[in-house]
C-alpha cells in the first residue's frame, strides 16, 4: 500500500517550446502538487528557459514513438502546447492520443490580426513570402529582417538582390546562405522601443515573420507599424 501511496496521482506530458508552456508547467505543478509534470521540448534552443516539474530534450521518434513513451511513462494527460507552426509534432500527439486513447488538449495561442496603421503583406508560404519582397533599386535599397527559424530561412539564399538582417535565438552551427547578411543573436526585444531602434539601426525595410501569435514577439509587429514598415506575413498552415 505504502508503494502506491508513492506513485504519482497524475503524469502530464506538456509538449511545449513556447512561452505559455512555461507558464502552464508552473501553473499544473502549483495546482497538481502530487503530480509528474513533464515539459517536452525539441532541443533547438541552446538555453531554454527553467521549467517547472521535468524537463525532457528531444524528438519522440514520430506519432509510434510518442505512444511508446506516453505507455511506459503511464500518462495520464497529453498536452499540446506548441508553437502555431509545429504541424508535425502536433499531428503526432493527435496520433498516439489515438493509439493510446491518453485524453489530449490542444493550447493553441491566438494569432495576430491587422490593426489601424498595420502595412501586412499576407502570404500562405515563405516561398511567396520570399517572392513578396520587392526588387531593389539604386534610390530604394531593401533590407529585410527575418524574424524566422534557422530551419526557415533558406529560401531566401536566392534573393542575392536583397541585404537580410537575420534575427536567432542562438548562433548557427554554419554559415547563413546569403550574399549579404547581418547576423542578430538573441532574443527578440521586449519593448516596442527596443524593436523600433533595432529597425532604425539596421535601416529595414520590410519585415518577414510568421503569423506565430502571442505577445512573446508583438513588439516587433507594433515597431513596424509605429515607423510604417511593411510587414510579410505568413499565415498559419491549414
């Protein structure tokens, strides 16, 4: 009896990486004090950012693999909390929630939507997104910021016409594919103000992100609309 008293009451598997899935590990763990909290993420940031309860680095090995590690770990509850754009390990955990039949919640941030003095250029993928920005002339230079994943940026290597001001988390393990380029590491500013004079230092001109939500990285929507800088946004996947 004393080993079942020693069993956690609940295992939550939190699949996460954004920032609202920081705050809801904290806030399961307060309200769940009996509870395993186990936050996943995908490894791609070098220094995540300290979780409450576990904190588990790596792919599943597809939806068959996440199925394998909800059994042996005894989950009671699965929970989505990915970025927007994360299709595939999303679609995963809709799978082995499936094979499983572990309940699923899905936390999905709401996205962004165009207000008075916004300058959009709406775009379904980066491959038009990179077809969006305009050509140079020799009175209209463009400088664009990427505010995009490493894994996101290299179709835009074909735009040697256009100097890119390419924003990371973390320092790439290789050189960017670019003719001309300036590299940013960190995060994004927290403030409007700290954003308008990042757009203001690098002369930009147009910016490219996707429509990811939240208000992690509003600030650099709100500086380009406070200067008047066209933004190309790219829509959530269907």
């Amino acid at each position: 009896m004393a080993h079942e008293d020693a069993l956690p009451r609940e295992t939550i598997l939190i699949l996460g990486g954004t920032a609202e899935a920081v705050t809801l590990a904290a806030e399961l763990a307060a309200a769940n004090p009996g509870a395993r909290i186990v936050t996943s993420l995908a490894g791609r940031t070098r220094e995540p950012a300290p979780l409450a309860g576990e904190t588990r680095i790596g792919g599943f090995g597809g939806a068959a693999g996440l199925a394998m590690y909800l059994r042996e770990n005894a989950v009671t509850r699965l929970i989505d909390a990915t970025h927007p754009f994360a299709t595939q390990i999303s679609a995963n955990a809709v799978e082995a929630a499936r094979i499983t039949g572990v309940p699923l919640e899905t936390r999905t941030r709401k996205a962004w939507t165009r207000q008075s003095g916004d300058i959009w250029i709406e775009v379904a993928t980066l491959q038009e997104a990179c077809a969006a920005i305009p050509f140079p002339t020799p009175k209209r230079p463009v400088r664009v910021l990427l505010a995009l994943g490493s894994q996101h940026i290299g179709v835009f290597a074909s735009r040697d016409d256009v100097h890119f001001v390419v924003r990371m988390v973390d320092a790439p393990g290789h050189p960017l594919p670019f003719t001309r380029c300036t590299l940013i590491t960190g995060k994004p500013g927290a403030t409007v103000e700290a954003e308008v004079a990042l757009l203001r230092e690098h002369a930009i001109t147009h910016v490219v992100c996707r429509n990811s939500g939240g208000a992690g990285a509003y600030a650099k929507i709100k500086a380009a609309r406070h200067l008047g800088l066209p933004v190309i946004m790219i829509g959530r996947p269907q």
